[in-house]
C-alpha cells in the first residue's frame, strides 16, 4: 500500500474511486469478456474489457463525464479525432450545458456524425496543416468555455482509470490473478489512469502501452526517458491514436507505472478486428484493437498466464469495417 | 401467482430456477445492453438483452448444458442448424462425453467449424431432401447417445428461459416496467422459456414471438390455434429460425403465454443488424435480429413504452456481415 503515498505522481487511486463515485449509474459497468477460441490461440488466458459497450461507444465517456462533473463548466469546448468528442458531447448533454468540438476533417464519418447526433456544434480543421489545441483554445475563449483536454488532466485520467478499476475488481470477483494487461495508448490517458488502479488494485500486473507501430511515441518515450514526438505524416488507420506525443501528465504516470511499450502493424491489428469480430461478436475499431493485436501477435508471453486487455471503442465505419472483414486471409 | 400451478404447462417458474443454479458460474449473465441512438429511432426505450455474447455466440449453450446436466448421458447426438449444435458440443466437451452433431450442409461456414472446434463429430445432411430428426435419431441409436433436441423439451426450453428471468431481474433492479418483450421463434424453445419466466416475475409484459415472414408459422399457430408448417422451401437468411414447425410442448406453452406474433422481411432484418453494428457495436446474426428489426420497423406501439428486447446470437460469416454492411442504404 505503498503506492498510496507517491505524492510525485498527479493522480492516485483515491482520484479514481471518487471518478467511480460520479460515474456510478450513468457509466456502463461494462463487461469483461472470454473466448475459449482467443484462449486456444494464445495458449493462456485473456480477459477483454468490452468498452465498445461503453455509452458512445467508447471508454472516453467516462474521463469526460468525471471532469464535467467535477469541474462544473457553464459550457465546454474540446478537441479529439471522434471518440473524446462523443464523450465530452453525450456528458455535456446529460449536464444540460452547451459543447462546442474540434475534429479532423477526415475524421470516421461514423464520429462525426454520432458527435452531431448528440448536440454538439463541430468545427473542422485539417489534420497536417492546422494546430487543433490552438483552434480548441480559440474556441473556449470566444465562446466562455472550458476546454476539455482529451487526455493531459488529472479528472480525465482519472475518469478513464475506472476501466482498471473495474477489470481489477472483476478479476477479484473470478479469483483470478493478471499476470499482465495490455492498454492502447494515444495521448496516454486511458493507460496511465488503467496503470495507477492496477498499480494498488493487483501490484504484481505488468502493465504494457500498445501502439501503432507508426505512432510509437510512448514507447520511444519510455525506452529514452523523455518525452518522444511522432513524425507528422503518421500513416495509421488506427485514427483514434494518434497524438503526436505523450501528455506531460500522462507521461509522468506512465513513467511510473508501465513496464514497457509495445507496437503492432495495422495487418495485426485488421487481424484482431476479424478475430473479435468472429469469436467475441464485437464490433472494435482499430485503435480499439491494438491492445489485442499485440497479444495474438506475440508481443508478450502469453502462454500460461492470464492476461488483461483492454477493447477501447468500437466507433468505425461500416465500408471500413465492411473491407476488413473481406479481406479475412483465414 | 396463480402461475406457479399451471398444471397444464409441460414447464413452470421452478425448472428455470433449477436451470439457472446449473449453469451459474458456467453461463455468461449477459448484459441488458441499451443506446440513446436506438431509444431515439422508435421514441421509446429499448432494452437489448446481448446472447452473442454467451459463450458459443448464442442463447443455445444454456439449454443444452442444463439438458446434459440434469439428464447425465454418457454420449450425445443433436440436430442442428449450427447454434443448437456449438450449444451442445461444448456442454458435452465440459461435461467430458462424446458428441456428434447433425448439421445442414449449407450452415454457415463459422457454425459448421465453431461446432468442429468444440470436438464435435459433425455430419451434414441435405436440408432440403433428407429428415434432420431421422438421422439424428438412426446416429443416436447407432452410438448408444442420447439425443438433445434442438427446442422441443422441458429442460431445453427451461434452460433457454434463464434468458428471461435474467431480463426480469436486470428490469427489477434497474427499476424498468417492462410494456413488451419481443422474441425470436425458431422451434419456439426459447421464447416459451423467456415468456414462463416473464408471466410470473413481469406478469403485465405482452410476449411476443417474431419470425422471418417465409417461416412464420408461430404466427400462424397463434392466430389458428393449431400447429401449422411452413412451406418446405422457404427462403430467408435467417438461418437459426427455420423449424418447420412450432414444437409440441413449445406450442401448449407459448399458446397460453403469448400476445402474438409478428413477422419481418429479410431487408428490415439487415437493416436491424446495421443498426446493432453501428449503435450497439454488436454483431448480430439474421436469425437473432428479427426482433430487433420487428420493434424498429413498428411492429408494435413503441412511443413512449419499454420493450425488452432479445438479441439472440452472432454466430454469422465474414462474407455476408461484410455485404450487409455494405449494402447500407442511410
């Protein structure tokens, strides 16, 4: 229980479980799922948290939901590439106050319009061309808002955090020890609040960040010490990970906590989608997918040993996912 | 209460509960899933009770393990048009006993394997000229197995009906009255066990039974009180639901419980099935969402009223999933 006390880190375990309090009845407790298929392949155990089933569809609903509730803003405006915009729009919506987002161009048609559905205003900018912290800072200024950073926020990680939680307490509940959990990693929010409740919760889990392989800035950054950047042509369709480095906050988590980073092609993580698709019946996006990806690729040991995963959204267009399943090489 | 002593039922409250205490700790309690994007299309609420995510993607698997469990046979033959048949070939594998399956030639491919990769001795037969109950039955004398019929038999529909009482406890605990429960009828197994459940925990829930238009003779028995038997070339893709006819004991249950029963054309279902992938991020097979398309397409009052509805399993090929996907006319 001495993690308790690291007072060098910007959240604790006491952050999440007051997130778990305020998203107690609003958020989905969602599933953790098991296939005897995906635990023949791997010759151990794994474990998906299924946040596909999360309310929009992704895990982002709950680091949004935490802070609004928290922060108490009049009106919000956020930037994210689809999935912090659904969450920030669908918690500023139960909140009854007014949401302005921030989204690529060439964001999944699938976001952008599940982000409108809920009542959001969207602007749109262009990915290589224009800075979308600045026109997100633009925004809230302009509109007296206040602006929900998708990841770098203590209430942000913290709100995501309750994934860990709640896959430690499910893996209390079925007895069962995790010999290591594998999250997807962008912006480093999810992982690092995932990383801190798995850090009380069941010290002796490896925690590993997984990314695309063309966008492995935390691993990078791991391995240095400091944080790394990405180049800014990043050619991933795992749309939703593609931060161009780590938070300052997340990456001093993430420091920490994780013991490693890992990478995966986009064919590993098509591969995955299929295989979740076909022995899961779930429907997850790519960068939902990498953690996945990284198991059945090998990227860790698995054989024998039970291993957590975290499924992070299932926000993809039906032509993309259409192709992918097309595509089955099996 | 009065239910409870129903003498002439062949099943009653007390063999669901007796099938629920067999498979606690093996069955998966699936989530009652629900969506804002869903809620808002038919001005209502729905309640999706997920059976693609029970172990062997559908609903099957509870009656077949509550079967064997309670009969103990040392071997096992089934019919099956591939739900049935992944039910009891991993109930037999848990249990330890040989298992060989009576399976339709032009299953889908993920039925046919799924049940191989469970351990069972699979043998096709041609659905349109051969007897699937003969050979079963010739198979299950040849081998001293005892045969677990797919729907007509107490324990069947008793451990099928788990998915009902499931539903009533997750609507009491979330504090929902249910107006409607709509689900799909194949043999009739399970809705004669969902409708058992629901007439003593909900007793003011309307029950209906949804069927594929070419294969609604459920329907038809409802409305002309005998049982009466679908065209032998009936074409629809809901490959799960094309008994020839309603059960006998099936029937005697559902003819007593029932509000009615409703029909859906194969376009409704796929558009239902696009709606479940893009809202629910669950894939859904054609023949578990008839019921889902019967509540989006009107079948009955949704404004303003609850309506449970069963999603009964996923169990559906790469290839037509893909074209479904891709034939999206929003």
């Amino acid at each position: 229980m001495a993690f308790r006390h690291r007072a060098d880190l910007p959240i604790g375990p006491d952050d999440i479980r007051a997130a778990a309090a305020r998203l107690h009845g609003v958020a989905v407790v969602t599933p953790l799922l098991e296939s005897e298929a995906l635990n023949g392949l791997i010759g151990g155990r794994l474990l998906l948290k299924a946040e596909p089933l999360q309310r929009t569809g992704s895990f982002k609903f709950r680091g949004a939901f935490n802070a609004i509730s928290a922060l108490r803003p009049t009106a919000v405006v956020a930037y994210s590439s689809g999935n912090h915009a659904q969450g920030v729009a669908l918690a500023a919506r139960l909140k009854g106050i007014s949401c302005a987002i921030v989204m690529p161009a060439d964001a999944p048609r699938t976001k952008l319009e599940g982000t409108r559905a809920l009542g959001a205003e969207v602007v749109t900018y262009d990915r290589a061309r224009e800075d979308r912290a600045a026109i997100g800072a633009e925004l809230a200024e302009r509109l007296s808002a206040t602006l929900i950073p998708p990841y770098d926020h203590p209430l942000i990680m913290a709100g995501q955090g309750t994934v860990g939680l709640e896959l430690a307490e499910e893996a209390a509940r079925r007895d069962v020890r995790l010999d290591a959990a594998l999250v997807c990693c962008g912006g480093g929010g999810l992982i690092a609040g995932c990383a801190t409740a798995l850090a009380e919760l069941t010290p002796g889990t490896a925690v590993y960040a997984v990314e695309p392989e063309a966008s492995d800035d935390t691993a990078r950054s791991l391995a240095s010490g400091r944080r790394e950047t990405n180049a800014s042509d990043v050619k991933s369709f795992c749309d939703a990970l593609l931060a161009p480095s780590p938070g300052e906050l997340t990456f001093t988590v993430n420091r920490a906590l994780l013991a490693g980073g890992l990478a995966v092609s986009d064919r590993e993580v098509a591969d995955a989608m299929r295989l979740a698709f076909r022995h899961l019946k779930l429907v997850v996006e790519p960068g939902g997918a990498v953690a996945l990806a990284a198991a059945l690729a090998g990227r860790i040991e698995t054989k024998d040993r039970t291993i957590a995963v975290v499924l992070s959204g299932g926000n993809v267009d039906a032509g993309l996912f259409a192709e992918i399943l097309a595509a089955d090489r099996s």
